[in-house]
C-alpha cells in the first residue's frame, strides 16, 4: 500500500514538472535564440567574476605570505640575536 502511494505522489511530481515546463515554454518572454544568448552572456560574466576574484584571493594570499616571511625574519633575527648574547656570558 505504502508502494502505491510512492508511485502516485511520483507520478504527480512528473506531470506537474511537465505542465509547469509547458507553461514556461508558452509564455516565455524570450525567444530560444534571445534565451540562449543570454545564458551564454550571464555564463560569461560568472566566468569573469570568478576569475577576477581568484586574481583577488591569490593576491591576498601573496600577501600574507610575504608578511609571514618578514615576521619569520624577525623572530629568527631575535632568536640568533638571544643566541649571541647567550654565548657570550
């Protein structure tokens, strides 16, 4: 019984998929052509967002990198620098 019931609540997800493709395709404010140039532009413009944002991350990234290395620098200057005056006593 509760096969049954699976099928036909199956069944209704279909038809309604269906009715609300059809009706899309009757009141579609574009036409196919205009449709599919403007997914191609929006397509575009996401590739270009992205890109430009991976340019952003990396440059971030470079960033930090290079602050870590100054701040790596100094540490490892004060430790040969403790170091001397260690020895020196």
């Amino acid at each position: 019984m509760a096969q049954d019931n699976k099928g036909t609540r199956v069944g209704f997800l279909l038809a309604g998929i269906g009715i609300g493709v059809a009706i899309g395709i009757l009141f579609a404010p574009r036409s196919g052509e205009e449709t599919r140039e403007l997914i191609g532009k929006k397509a575009d413009e996401g590739r270009d967002y992205i890109a430009g944002k991976t340019r952003e991350f990396r440059q971030q990234a470079e960033d930090y990198l290079e602050k870590g290395r100054k701040k790596a620098e100094r540490i490892a200057d004060a430790g040969r620098t403790f170091a001397e005056k260690v020895a020196v006593i």
